[in-house]
C-alpha cells in the first residue's frame, strides 16, 4: 500500500507525461517570432503553456542568430525564417517592437506564415506588429494597457478592445500585456484540445486561468489620470523623478515618486496642480490639491501631496485616485 502511494504521487507530480512521450509527433506545432527587445514573458509564458500541452514548439529569428531581449537575455532560437519548418500556431510577442514592427522581413514572414496557421497569436505589443503587417483590418484586438490608446489612433481600421486578457477574431487571438500571453495561450490549447485539458495545464502550472474573467489591467482606477497632465505642467530643468509605487484596484490607486530637484515641493505641487487645472471635464476643490470628475457614471476624486525626504532637493510626490459610484 506504501509503494503504491508513493507510485500514484509521483504519478502526480510528473508534468505531462503523455505529452511528453518519446517519439510522438506532436498534434500542434507552434512557431515563435522573436526580435531583438523581446519581452521574455511575452515568449516564455506561452511556451511553457503549449510544451505543457504537448505542442511543438520552435523558436524562429529573421537570420536565426541569437536575439537580445528586452532585459538584455541572450536567446538562441531554432532556425531562421528562411529555415523554418511548418507550424499550426504562429505567435508574435511583444515588448521593444519599434523595429519589428517595420521590419520587412519580419512582416513579410507572418504575412507568408499566417494564412496556413491555424491560429495567429499575439502578446502586448505584438499586436502592433500583426496591425503592421495588416493582419488586425477589421477583427477585434487588444494590447498592451498603457499603449491601447495609441494603438487605436495608429491604426484606425482595427477595432480595439481596452477590458479583456484576450480577444478571439476567428484564427486571429490578441492578448493584453505580459501575463495576459498566458491566458490567451491556454485559450489557444482549449481550442486545439478543449476546456479541461486547458485548465489541466493551467492546473499544472499552478495559474489561476479565469477564461470567463478575472484580472484586467485597463480596468484599474488610474485609467483615470489625465494623460495630457504631463504634457500640460511646467516641469522643472533639473528634475529626476522615479516611480516608487504605483498600486491599487478598481476602486482606489496610488502612485508615489522619488523626487530629486533644486525646484521645492510645494512649488512643484503648484506646477502640477496648474496642469490639473487645464485638464478637461476636472473640478479643484476650494484651497485644496485635490479635484473631482464624473466619468463613466462614477465619480472620481485626485489628490496630489509631497511628503519631505532626506533634503530639500530630495522628497516624494504621491497621487491617489479614488472612484465610487455616482
């Protein structure tokens, strides 16, 4: 009774044995565009989610050199395009695309690939690249939170979507940022293989996959914050300022700076608090740092303060938004 125990958890414990079984072709095979300013996770999530599944999974650069990725990790894909075997899953991560995304080999490559895949997957800012080579016309798509916006002004003819992880267009599958790559790409097993072999290798994994919801980044309350606020405020010459903190959820959120300027804190608050003036659709209340808006049937408040540091030229900037129901 001892031995079986001890059989059945390691039975347990083995990761995919099944689809890790010696000489077996795998079902779906999955290639992986990377470029140099890669983000790992973008690339690393997901292959871990489709070598869990049993894909095959194989790495692909423009010449088949080494790429650098975005946190200076050296990576050495499988082949190059010219190279490249045949796949049923093309995935375009993201992170540093401003080449990539002009880049005509890269774009001529998924614009070749794409058609005869039976998905096309991409991760952040890997949108942009599948937009860039005119994948996206017409389909629903998403990316990366802080970027959204500027992919719809960019390219008009996609229909962007800001409170999802991930967005099904058919074949084509776009996902939000970072680990969102995750979800979509278990959303991609589910497809190939059905649910509960997607939540089996989201079990596998120890990942709390919600196909039906969950986290959504576009969601939190600092979507609030005027982007316009630091276009409109007169920032000191010498000021250096390090995003400490920035934290929350769909109700409150705040963010804290690490301030280094010869400029004092209260006239920097005054600066800022003149941007916040200008802002659209923002009321100040009367002798405080401190405004309120209604946007989107809520009713949202701002609060700006500084809070003294190791000198005078050093001290912190914080911003708390705070949302409620009108």
């Amino acid at each position: 009774m001892i031995k079986l125990t001890y059989v059945l958890l390691g039975l347990l414990s083995c990761p995919a044995l099944a689809a890790h079984a010696p000489h077996t072709q795998p079902e779906v095979r999955v290639g992986i565009v990377l470029f140099d300013g890669v983000q790992i996770i973008d690339f690393a999530g997901p292959y871990e989610v489709f070598g869990a599944a049993g894909f095959g999974v194989v790495t692909l650069s423009h010449d088949g050199n080494p790429v650098t990725t975005a946190m200076g990790l050296t990576v050495t894909p499988d082949a190059g395009f010219a190279d490249a075997p045949p796949f049923d899953v093309l995935l375009v991560p993201g992170g540093d695309v401003h080449e990539a995304e002009r880049d005509p080999q890269v774009l001529s490559f998924i614009r070749a690939r794409a058609p005869s895949s039976r998905h096309v997957l991409s991760v952040c800012t890997g949108a942009f690249v599948l937009a860039g080579a005119g994948l996206l016309d017409g389909l629903e798509a998403t990316t990366f939170t802080p970027r959204i916006d500027e992919f719809a002004s960019r390219y008009p003819s996609v229909d962007v979507i800001k409170d999802v992880r991930w967005a099904d267009s058919g074949r084509i599958v776009t996902s939000a940022g970072l680990s969102s790559g995750l979800d979509a790409a278990l959303h991609i097993v589910a497809r190939a293989q059905g649910t509960e072999r997607a939540r089996s290798v989201a079990m596998h994994l120890e990942y709390d996959w919600k196909p039906d919801g969950g986290f959504v980044r576009s969601r939190m309350v600092d979507r609030y914050v005027p982007r316009s606020l630091e276009a409109a405020v007169d920032w000191p010459e010498d000021l250096v300022m390090h995003k400490d903190i920035s934290v929350g959820d769909e109700q409150q959120w705040r963010m804290r700076f690490d301030v280094t300027s010869a400029t004092p804190a209260d006239d920097l608050l005054q600066r800022i608090a003149a941007g916040m003036d200008r802002a659209p659709d923002w009321s100040r209340e009367p002798r405080a740092n401190r405004w309120t808006s209604h946007q989107e049937g809520r009713r949202v408040a701002l609060l700006l303060e500084t809070t003294p540091g190791t000198s005078a030229q050093d001290y912190q900037l914080e911003l708390r938004v705070h949302a409620e129901e009108d």
